[in-house]
C-alpha cells in the first residue's frame, strides 16, 4: 500500500506524536511519519522522535530573523522530505501565509476543546472555570487565525462535578489519541472533501 507522507510540528510533551507515530505502524495504517519539527530545543518530543527513528529537525525562532525566514526553513525540510500533510500537535506558534499557501488544506491541528468554544491557551481550564457539562477534542484544518479553520472531526467527552484541569486535560488527552490517527487515516483514504467552512466527510 502506497503510503501518505506526514509531517508533525510540536513544541511540548509529543503524546499526540506518539499516538500518532504508533497508529502509522499498524500494518493497515495509509500513512507514515517521515519528519518531525520543533521550535524547541528542549520539547520532549523531539526526543520521542529521535528515539523512534524519525528525522527530526529544531528550528528555534531566535536562530532567524523573522517567522517568515523560519517558515522557509520549514518550506525546504517539508518539501525535500515530500511531505503531503502537516498535523500540527501541540505546535505553539501560529503559522504564516507563505507556509498556508503551499500547504493549503494540507495542514491540521488538534485542539483540547469542542471549537469555536475555547479557542486559544488553557482550554481544558477555559472548560472548567465556565462550568459547561461536556468539552472534548477538536481537529481541524489550519487557517490564519487561531484555532479558527474548517472543522473535521470532534469527540465529545464528559465534564465532571469533581473535575479540575488536570483530570479533563486527562480525559479529554485520551480522546485526542483516538481522534487525530482515525482523522489521518480518513485525510489519505481520500475521505475528507473541504467545501468553504464545512468539510465533508465520505467515500471517495
Ligand atoms: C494537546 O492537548 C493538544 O490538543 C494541544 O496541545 C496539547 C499537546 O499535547 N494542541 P502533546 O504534546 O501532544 O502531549
């Protein structure tokens, strides 16, 4: 099976990299990792990455002039590597237009909150402090704007009484694990068809 070609960008821990990375092992997985990028030096990740044998790179912003200069970078690296699709995990920085443009409908991310509610930083404490019954996972194609493109899939999950942030971070973490893979598969399965705001998910 012809396999699709994956890039993941993180800045942090890299468990969705490692959900990730172990669904595209399966012998019925459509794609593999072929590249991992960090804007930081230290991120856990990029460790995980270099551990499981996949090429990684760091690019830290303060070793280029500007987001633009760095985004080229990113340009080179996903091209020679023949990237079809970026998922973005946990990845801390917005991304510019030149990489958008080439990349257009090629970039996904995962969010820790049913989207549009709690875009942005701390959703999981967003959720809590609101008080709202269910939050969830959100992924979603990448736009200009924060947490604001196309939405693909999302996976409701339960707030308690008894919850703080670090419990539904937890709960809602397990989900993410689940929901991005499956997303994936459906992206290089052909399943995923963006039309304006909505993306339609069915057969090729
Ligand atoms: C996840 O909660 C993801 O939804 C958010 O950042 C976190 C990254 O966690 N965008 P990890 O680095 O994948 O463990």
């Amino acid at each position: 099976m012809k396999k699709g070609k994956v890039a993941v960008l993180l800045s942090g821990r890299g468990s969705n990299f490692t959900a990730i990375f172990r669904d595209s092992r399966k012998a019925n997985a459509n794609y593999s990792i072929r590249l991992v990028i960090s804007d930081q030096e230290n991120a856990p990740g990029l460790r995980k990455a270099a551990a499981f044998g996949v090429p990684c790179h760091c690019l830290p912003p303060a070793k280029f002039a500007d987001r633009a200069d760095q985004e080229r970078e990113i340009c080179v690296l996903l091209q020679k590597h023949e990237i079809e699709l970026v998922c973005l995990a946990g990845y801390m920085r917005l991304i510019g237009p030149e990489l958008l443009e080439k990349f257009s409908g090629r970039i996904m991310n995962i969010h820790p909150a049913l989207l549009p509610s709690f875009p942005g930083l701390h959703a999981q404490r967003q959720a809590v402090r609101h008080g709202v019954k269910i939050s969830g996972c959100t992924v979603h194609f990448v736009d200009a704007g924060l947490d604001s493109g196309p939405i693909i899939a999302q996976q409701a999950v339960q707030v308690c009484a008894t919850d703080n942030e670090d419990t539904l971070s937890l709960r809602i973490l397990r989900q993410e694990h689940r929901l991005y893979p499956r997303v994936i598969r459906l992206y290089f399965a052909g399943c995923l068809q963006i039309q304006g705001r909505s993306v339609i998910i069915g057969n090729k």
